[in-house]
C-alpha cells in the first residue's frame, strides 16, 4: 500500500499528494521598475495564475493544489481612458510566467496601470488583478524609437504540449505503475491456486 502512495506522488505534478493546510495564493504580479520612458519597456513577472484551489482536498489526477496553470493571460497596460492589450500567453507548469512588454506608443509621460486578466474554473468572466503601484512615464532621453503599433508580446509554454500532453504521460504512467502493483497484490493471493 504504501508502494502505492509513492507510485501516485511520483506520477502527478505541482505536489498532488495531498491538500495543502492553508489557503491558496492569490494570483500577483512583479514589475522590474518603478519608472519607464516613454520609449521603455517592462519585466511583467506573474505568479499563482491557476485554475483552481484545491487546499482542502486532493486535486484530481493531472492538477496541482491550483488546478492546471491559467491560459490566455491577458497583460493590459491603461493610461487615462486608454487601456490597450499588450502581451497575451500563458503560465508555466509552476504557475508562473515572465513576459517583456514595451509601452504603447499611443502612451505619454504621466503614469500608467499594468492588469492581468484571465480566466479562472467555472466563470465565464475575466477575473483581474492589478499590480497595486502606478508606474511613471518619464520622457525619452533621446529621439523616440519607432515601434510597431498594436504589436502584442506572448509568452508561455505552448498548451497543447506542455500542458495537455505531460499531463497525459502522467496519467499513462500512473495507470502502468498501478497496474504492475494490481497485478502484484493479485497474483500474491492467488499463486497457491496457480500452483
């Protein structure tokens, strides 16, 4: 039996074998700097973007205690009344994500916003969270770039095969190892009648 719950611990991600005491961390960003030119750029860092909590029950084969890792990220930078999509990807099997972005070039100096939205399970509403400091806009120190307007940053790994497909080697290999350890336990009690 125990072999059995060492078999199950290996086979699924982000700690499946057993809930978690307290409650689960909430989805946050990261910003490399306080101030940025019009010109700038920034180092979005975003932690915690699940699909779920699971921290009073075992997830089901294949989670982790926040469910599968968020899809479609959305990073969404706002100045006055404009808010324009930025970068768009998403989290890793750690339930993190990094992303470059660079300012619109319709933004001036002053200061922006940077939100993340996305989806969590069971809702069919973006949830948001802003990062909770205004960033500065400063002028450029010389002639401005040119930048390709509407030009949208991605990141992330590709959820075809690094989510769905690791999550189905896991399932595969768990089933194998289970089975092995059925078929031990069966034959354990019947090999006096196979003899």
């Amino acid at each position: 039996m125990l072999f059995l719950v060492a078999i199950s611990a290996i086979a699924l991600p982000h700690q499946v074998g057993a809930a978690v005491d307290s409650a689960c961390a909430s989805p946050s960003l990261s910003i490399d700097t306080k101030t940025v030119t019009v010109e700038g750029e920034l180092l979005v860092t975003g932690q915690n973007f699940g699909t779920k909590c699971y921290d009073e029950e075992t997830p089901p084969l294949g989670e982790g205690v926040l469910g599968l890792p968020n899809q479609d990220i959305e990073i969404v930078m706002t100045q006055s009344d404009a808010a324009i999509l930025v970068a768009r990807g998403n989290a890793g099997n750690d339930y993190n994500f990094v992303v470059t972005v660079k300012l619109p070039p319709e933004f001036t100096t002053g200061v922006l916003t940077v939100t993340a939205r996305y989806m969590v399970a069971d809702s069919v509403e973006f949830s948001e969270f802003t990062y909770p400091s205004d960033i500065v806009v400063t002028a450029a120190d010389g002639s401005p770039e040119t930048m390709e307007s509407g030009s949208i940053a991605s990141f992330g790994p590709e959820i075809s095969e690094d989510v769905f497909e690791q999550t189905m080697n896991r399932a595969t290999y768990f089933w194998f190892f289970l089975s092995v350890v059925l078929f031990g336990m069966w034959y354990r009690v019947n090999r006096k009648k196979l003899h």
